[in-house]
C-alpha cells in the first residue's frame, strides 16, 4: 500500500513537471531564443563599403602594398675635425667618413616614381632602393620639399608594382590602416592599428614654412619605417609614414603620416615644375581654446583665429584683417591650424579661394587670390643660379640663424656638378654674404649671380660653425 502511494506521487510530480515545462515553453521560449543567441553577425565600426565583415582580414591590403614599399639606404660623408689642431696647424687634421642611413619609401607609378620622407634624404651623396623582389637600384633625387618632409625619388625601368592613391579626406578617426615600411632594416613589415586623430601639428618639421596637418594612428612605427606607406584596408595609399612620439626612441603607441592630399600636390609640382608651388595666405594663426575665446570676446569656440595679416599677402590684398576667425575654405570647415594650412596647401599661386571668416560676430564670404612665398601671384621656377653653382638652396630657418649667431643666410640644400662642388662647398654650408652683400633669399642670391661679370667671393658657415670663405670665376 506504501508502494503504490509512493508510485502515484512520483507520477503526479512528472505529470506536473511535463505541465510546466510546456508552459514555460509557450510563455517564455521567445525571450529566452533571444537571449541564447550566439550566430548573429559581428558588425565593425566604419566598415569600408565592399568588405564582407564575416571575411574581413587586412590580407588584402597587405599582398596589394607591401610589393611597393621599398627599403631605402642612403650614403653620405661626414667631416670630422680637432679644433685644437686646427687652430695650430690649420685644416690638414681633417678627415671624412662615410655614414649609411635607412628608411622606407612607396613606389606611386608603374615607371618608378617613389615618394619618401626628405629626412630620410637629406643630406645624402647617393640613395638606392631595394624592391621587396630584392632588385636594387640607384635612385634619383628629383626634388624634395622640406615644408612637408616629403622627397620624390625615380628609378629606372617599368611595370614596377604601385600603390593606388587612396582618400585622405574621408579616412575618418576609428578606421583600420596598416603601417607597411621597413623597421630596423626588417624589410617589407606591416603593422595595423586606427586613425586615432587627424589634422595634427606636432612641430616636428623644423622648416621655416613647416606644413604640418598629420594623421595620427597607433599602427606600430619605429625607426625605418619613415618614408613607408599608410594604407587603408583595400590597399590605396592614404599616407605616408614620417614620425614618432616615443620617450625611449621606440614605439609608444603614437605614431603620425602625411596625409596623401598634401602627397599628391607635392608629387605633381616636383614632377611638372621642378619645385613645390607653395601657395600662402600671409597670416599669422592661433588655434581657438576656451580661454582664447574668453579674452578676444568670441561667442564660439570654431576656426582659426588670426593674430597677424602681412601687408604684402593674399590675406591683406583681398581685405581679412587681424581678429577675424577663418571657419572655412572652399566650404571645408576649419579648425585648427593644421586643417587650415592643409586645405590651402591644395592650391598654388594665382587659384582663387573662398574664405569664410567671422568677423564681430558677422560671417563674411571673402574672395582670395593666392600669392607664392614671395609675395607674387606668379609660379616658381628652379632658379638659373641652380645650373650655374650647381646647386639647389632654400633660407636658413630660425633655428639655425640662433644656432649659429648669424641674422641671415641661404643653405646649400643639395649639390650636383657644378661650382660650388668643384670649390669644395659641402650640403649644409649657409652662404650669409656674395661678393661682401648680405644674402637673406634665394632671390637676392640668384640676382647678385645673374648680374655678376667675373668672379664671386662667397661668405658662409657651416653647421659646425665653421666659417669658410670661397672664390671663383663664372666664366
């Protein structure tokens, strides 16, 4: 009697349990799918158009760049000297070495065409080139352009791989890239890593008219890799590698590119002109912050504000004044001082521009005619002094001037057959006085050259210190 008692109350518990399980199943099943779902798909934040998210993998863009990302190694000499010796026996204690340097740099075009960094360069008596296929060649310098610390090198020969031209305009801050370039001489490494910021002027280009608007990502550069390529993920070349912020020298997490908008304007102004056909506004600018804003009376924190106009400038001639706050150019907003310099450095001398500027307030659209460094609308050429000395110069920067105690100067910034080599006239020699006049541009220089009948006496120092003082005739 116990048993069957026992038997029924087992019954009625399974009985019961089958009961609720059924109602559970009807009442909550849907909640409960929802939540034990582990099949849907992953989407990625500012995924390009095109990529399949359930196959993306940077193998793409890899294979695509690093085929076109060549090592770069430049010779030079460097001069060495005893002052003491010197002072008592004159210059015959000096000696020369031979100094080797490495770096990265992007094939552009199928006819060998490269892009690197000017500091990887400058400086440099011979630069070859090593292809990922192990090839190697020696490059020729056809200009370099130290506002932006880009340099375009040619090789010889065709059907070389190529990066496409990428857009730097719409790379937007979370975006995948890949670093391709060569750290410490480990040829062809990539890296990944996101835009982490854009537009940013770090001061590291140590040029006079520094142009410096820099993609920031925290793809892994080191040394080696200036002058390599920042791909986005479908392989197009969206920058070029250029520098690092690092305590130690090694990688910490930042590193910066220029971006190819300014690439590409440079590329094509070396290829055409021979020389960068720079475009200015002639102003002077302050990024706005909080406390800017408080202490000139501005009802925004937007733009760029202007400190200074120079009288002889675009800015000036087409009526922006001291005070006013540049908000756009050409409909691209503005607002920091490297977003502004990069859309004006899309233009060259003589192109019209729209500037909006608020002003008390007001927003004024304002027409410019841009005007070159020296003030005209007119493009640059590569000076007839180049041909006759030999040479390649541009002006000495503050730093230099401050360094070395003089007030004015033009550096001998590349050499070929010609005068000065003959002379014995090294890359580095600031050249302060021609014929005992002061020498503060390259114009002033080529005009003394152009006008010169005989002889020239040339006064300058080098970035030692050292004085040094030439003569020879033109003819």
């Amino acid at each position: 009697m116990k048993a069957k008692k026992t038997l029924g109350t087992l019954l009625i518990a399974v009985i019961g349990g089958m009961i609720a399980v059924f109602i559970y199943a009807k009442v909550f099943s849907k909640h409960q799918r929802v939540i034990a779902t582990f099949n849907q798909p992953v989407s990625f934040a500012n995924m390009p158009a095109g990529i399949d998210p359930a196959n993306f993998n940077f193998i793409l863009a890899s294979q695509k760049s690093v085929e076109a990302v060549v090592h770069v190694k430049t010779e030079s000499t460097q001069e060495t000297y005893n002052p003491l010796l010197e002072f008592f026996y004159g210059d015959q204690y000096r000696s020369t070495q031979p100094v080797v340097g490495f770096g990265s740099g992007v094939i552009i075009s199928d006819d060998g065409y490269i892009v690197t960094n000017n500091h990887v360069i400058e400086g440099s008596n011979k630069v070859y080139v090593t292809l990922n296929d192990k090839r190697e060649f020696e490059a020729k310098l056809i200009g370099r352009d130290p506002s932006t610390d880009l340099a375009l090198l040619k090789i010889k020969g065709s059907d070389f791989h190529f990066v496409k031209w990428g857009d730097s305009d719409s790379l937007q801050v979370g975006e995948w890239v890949l670093a391709v370039g060569n750290p410490f001489n480990l040829t062809s490494s990539v890296t990944a890593g996101i835009v982490s910021a854009k537009g940013k002027n770090i001061g590291i280009i140590r040029d006079q008219y520094r142009m410096e608007s820099f993609i920031q990502t925290d793809a892994a550069v080191n040394r080696g890799n200036s002058g390599g390529a920042l791909v986005d993920i479908q392989g197009n070349l969206v920058g070029i590698t250029t520098a690092i912020i690092s305590p130690s020298g090694g990688y910490a997490g930042i590193s910066f590119a220029v971006p190819v908008a300014i690439v590409r304007k440079v590329v094509a102004d070396l290829i055409e002109y021979g020389v960068v056909q720079r475009a200015i506004l002639g102003v002077n600018i302050q990024d706005i912050n909080s406390e800017l804003a408080k202490e000139k009376g501005l009802d925004k924190i937007e733009g760029v504000y202007i400190t200074d106009v120079r009288p002889e400038g675009a800015a000036a001639a087409a009526g922006i004044e001291a005070g006013d706050v540049i908000i756009s150019i050409n409909g691209a907003k503005v607002n920091s001082s490297g977003e502004l310099q990069e859309q004006v450095s899309r233009y060259r001398p003589n192109d019209k521009i729209s500037v909006q500027v608020k002003r008390k307030g007001k927003v004024k659209q304002i027409e410019v005619l841009l005007r070159n460094l020296q003030g005209k609308t007119s493009y640059l050429t590569p000076e007839l002094t180049n041909d006759i000395l030999g040479a390649k110069f541009e002006v000495a920067n503050d730093t230099e001037k401050t360094k070395l105690g003089i007030a004015n100067g033009v550096k001998v910034i590349e050499l070929k057959a010609g005068k000065l080599r003959a002379e014995g006239v090294k890359e580095g020699f600031i050249i302060t006085q021609v014929n005992n006049k002061p020498i503060y541009n390259v114009d002033e220089l080529d005009k003394i050259v152009k006008n010169t009948r005989g002889g020239i006496y040339i006064e300058g120092i080098y970035p030692n210190g050292i004085i040094h003082y030439y003569a020879f005739g033109l003819k």
